[in-house]
C-alpha cells in the first residue's frame, strides 16, 4: 500500500512520542520515517517489551542522517514542521504522499535544517506565551490536517462507517 503521508522525525530522543507516532501512522496509513540518531532502540525485542503489537503493522523506515533520508525521497513534497514558522498549516497544500518533516522534542529542528528550507516552513498557531506541543501531538494534528484537506479536494474518502478511503481503495 502506499502511504498516505510520510511522517519523518529528525533525530526523535522520546520513545513514548515515537510509539504515539507509530499509532498515528498506522491508523492513517503513513509511513513513520526516522532519521538517527535516535534515543532510544526500536529493536523488534525492544518494541515488544514496550507493548507496541501494532509496530508490525507500520511501514518504519529508518536513515542514518538528514541527507540519506533527503537522498532516498527525492522526488517527495517535503512540509517542515516548527514553532519559528509564521505559516500556519492549514495555509499548506498538503496532499496524498506528502512528507512532514519534525524534529526533536528538547530542541526542534536545527537552523540549517530551517534555512535550507523555509519556503516549506509550516507552524500550529497557538498562544505567545506557551510552550511547543507535545510531538506526538502535534504529528497527529497536522497528519489529520493533511487527511482533512484530502478529503475537501475528494482524494481520500470517509466511508458510511467513518472509515477513511485511502486513494488505492477510491
């Protein structure tokens, strides 16, 4: 199946928000893109331990750096995601096979990574004062963003049962 969305976390250190993510991506159909180092194991041993009996149904794809992620997806609409962006998200045109691309919970994305792409920068409004969301959160809202602009444009389809209709199933 091909994903809907492509989910990629720069360098994610939380395990909880990745096995959120997880369950995000495998209820959409989004494949969950890591680019390492990462902070903790996904070894099949460790996932199973932590309790994730969906991991085997999520499309994983792990990089060993930004650029092998970058090289390996060349022709993919990337989305950076980050609270230093003035773009809201709903100003995105996110469409079916789209990447979004977060970073790390402590940090977020390194200016480089911000610079070399800021006409692609995305945020989620919210009040001066406050902190950035949780990044489990925050993947989960703009991945249903991105569903809720498909379904607009009739890309992907919500069935009589409020199931999502995914393009391979249209």
């Amino acid at each position: 199946m091909t994903p809907l969305l492509h989910v990629a976390l720069h360098e994610p250190e939380i395990p909880n928000n990745t096995g959120n993510i997880g369950r995000t991506c495998v209820a959409l159909g989004c494949a969950l893109h890591l680019i390492h180092p990462l902070g903790f194991d996904v070894s099949e041993k460790a996932c199973r331990r932590a309790g994730l009996d969906y991991w085997s149904r999520l499309d994983v794809r792990e990089h060993r750096s930004l650029e092998d992620y970058l090289a390996s997806n060349t022709s993919a609409r990337l989305w950076v995601l980050t609270t230093r962006a003035t773009r809201p998200v709903w100003d995105g045109d996110i469409r079916a096979g789209d990447h979004l691309l977060f970073g790390k919970e402590t940090r977020g994305l390194p200016p480089e990574i911000l610079d070399r792409f800021s006409d692609r920068l995305l945020t989620l409004p919210m009040l001066a004062a406050e902190r950035s969301l949780n990044l489990a959160t925050a993947v989960c809202t703009v991945a249903y963003e991105g569903v809720r602009q498909m379904v607009g444009r009739g890309e992907v389809r919500i069935d009589p049962r409020g199931r999502l209709q995914t393009p391979a199933a249209i």
